[in-house]
C-alpha cells in the first residue's frame, strides 16, 4: 500500500509540474505577442494613414551614423534623401559612403543642400556642384529650408535667395527642384513653378496642390523595424503609381 500509494502521489506530482509549466509556455506565449503588438503600434504611431499615403520614406545626415539601406528597404521605406552640402563650405562626412552604398539597395534616392541665410546663393551653389559632382540619384534635388535664426532675414529676401540658387540648380543638373519647407515659410512660395516638401506634424485641411511630400515627422520610427533608431519621417503625396511614374520621369 505504501508503495502505490507514493506512486500515485509521485504521478499527480508530475502531472502538476507539466501543468504549471504548460501555464508558463502560454503565458510567455501570450506575453511575447502582446508585447510585439505594442511595438508594432508604438512604431506606427503618427504614421500617416498607409492607404492614403503608402510610400514611405527618411532624410539622413551624418548624424543619423551607418544605415544598412536594404534593411530599410526590407522595413517599408521606398525612398530616401541624402544630405549632401550645408550653405558655401560644408559636405557631409557620410554622403559618399551612403551614395555608393544605396545603390546596392535599389532604392530610389535623391540629395539636399541645407541652405544659409550667411551664404550667396552662387557659393552654395558652387559648394554643391564641387562636393557632389553629378551625383544627384534619380530624384529631384531638394533646397531645405529652416527657420533656424532668430530674427531671419526678410521673407522677400529669403524668396530671391532660394529661387536663385534652385534656379542655378534647376539649368546646371537639368533636374527638377523641391523646397523642403514649414507652412510659415512655404507662404512665400506661391509661384506655380514652386513645388513644396511640407515639414508639419498635420498637413492643411486644404493641401496645395504643389506639395509633393511631407515630412510628418523629425524624430520618427520606421514601422515593423526593431530599433531605437529615430528618423526624418516623410511620405509621397500620392499612390503607388502616382510614385513610379514619379520616380521615372524625376519628378514631373
């Protein structure tokens, strides 16, 4: 009796341990899937709507460090920007690398000079042709304009600046040329000629029609991608078609 009756407690022994520890499987189970909803949606956050706006893509510097472009392809992001130069002297450490590492990639790219109030137009000018040659990618050259003094120079001021040196760029490369702007500063770019990239956490109620992208984001997580990383998050204003005939005609 003594004996069966310790096989038996041995028995209902056993059985509880792979009762507790099947309890253990599933809560980490369930765990470990709720926790990558939450990521997923904490990534998505202010992602704009993906039927609306599909094409997804990032501007980078050298202080956004090494990406590896065909794990961010792989991740939703369709299209990326360069920095290139920044008013009359300065090139980005990183451009070169980044130029000829992208094209492994294949994905499509374009470059942007960051402009300086300090600076003629024709210097900066110069600097850009001098730093990158013809190196452009096969998107349109972008003007990035910042609000960054304090007082800024005459908005009038700031217009004849800015269509000066896109319309250098514009006869030079023979590309079209987008001015990556704030709703404040892109008033000023009424002309029918001036096509805009939209930097503003919310775009207008009513859009103009000239907005070809817009960058909802400045510190920003690309979807579905595990990292801490935080981007310049843009997206195309249009389609997936509206993108390729966008892509293959540069931008027109």
């Amino acid at each position: 009796m003594q004996k069966s009756y310790q096989a038996k407690h041995a028995y209902h022994g056993h059985f509880m341990h792979q009762k507790i520890f099947l309890a253990i499987v599933v809560l980490i189970i369930f765990g470990t899937l709720f926790g990558l909803l939450l990521l997923n949606r904490w990534q998505k956050a202010g992602r704009p709507d993906t039927q609306e706006y599909p094409v997804l893509g990032v501007s980078l510097s050298q202080e956004d460090g090494y990406q590896d472009f065909r794990l961010l392809k792989k991740h939703g992001v369709d299209f990326v920007y360069l920095k290139a130069t920044q008013g009359a002297d300065y090139f980005d450490d990183n451009f070169l690398s980044n130029y000829w590492r992208i094209q492994g990639a294949q994905l499509p790219f374009g470059v942007y000079h960051y402009f300086s109030f300090t600076s003629l137009p024709q210097a900066q000018f110069d600097n850009f042709k001098t730093s990158i040659g013809q190196q452009i990618g096969n998107l349109p050259i972008v003007i990035q304009l910042n609000d960054y003094q304090n007082p800024h120079p005459a908005t009038k001021k700031i217009r004849q600046s800015v269509s000066q040196l896109r319309t250098l760029l514009v006869n030079y490369y023979q590309r079209k040329v987008i001015i990556q702007t704030t709703p404040t500063f892109a008033k000023i770019f009424n002309n029918p000629k001036d096509t805009v990239w939209l930097q503003a956490p919310k775009l207008p109620l009513h859009k103009r029609q000239d907005i070809d992208f817009w960058e909802y984001s400045q510190q920003g997580k690309i979807p579905s991608l595990a990292s801490t990383n935080l981007y310049h998050m843009s997206v195309f204003i249009g389609n997936e078609n509206h993108w390729q005939h966008y892509v293959q005609t540069g931008g027109y």
